[in-house]
C-alpha cells in the first residue's frame, strides 16, 4: 500500500457518526433528479419558490417538499420578502461537487 492510499486509510477510520450521517445525507439529496434540477438552478442565482416551479414544470407544492428537504440539509438557505421566499445555495463545497458531477456527466 502506498502513502497516498495508507493517509486516506487512515482518515475513513476517523470519521465519526455524525460525519458519515451528514455525507450519507448529502449523497442522498444529490441522488434525486428532482432535487439536482433545483440545486442547479440555485447555483446559477437565487429563485422564488413559484419560479422553480413554473422553470421545471413541477408542482409548487412538490418544489416545496424538496426546498423543505435541502434547507434542512443546509444546502440552500431563503429569505422572506413579503410573503414570497427566494431561495438560493448554502454550501459552496456541495454546488462545487454538483457541478463537477455534472461536467463528469457531459464528458461521456
């Protein structure tokens, strides 16, 4: 085993519960079609719930579902304005690996 292969070794046994349940989850949000659609769009600018919904031809209560489901991951974050919420990214390292995942996507 080389060095490279050993440190990494190394690092999956220091991984706690809380850890692996937050990556676990994180893999989950992005293994939904639904949820990538929204995640892309936000990346690009911040977007009402209404406008999401109207964009990608989706139910504004399912759109909400899925918002529900990414806020509480801490994937995007909204603010209030009016009785409108425009929601946008919260996790710069998430889109990162999104957008690479799409790239890698495209390549093939």
């Amino acid at each position: 085993m080389n060095e490279e292969n050993n440190s990494l070794g190394e690092e999956q046994q220091l991984l706690d519960e809380e850890t692996l349940f937050v990556v676990s989850q994180t893999f989950k949000a992005l293994s939904d079609p639904t949820r990538i659609r929204i995640l892309n769009l936000l990346c690009k600018e911040e977007r009402s719930v209404n406008d999401i919904a109207e964009t990608l031809n989706l139910s504004q209560s399912s759109v909400s579902h899925q918002l529900r489901f990414l806020k509480n991951l801490r994937l995007v974050k909204f603010r209030r304005e009016g009785t409108t919420l425009y929601y946008s990214e919260d996790d710069h390292h998430v889109m990162n690996l999104l957008k690479q995942a799409i790239d890698h996507a495209a390549h093939h």
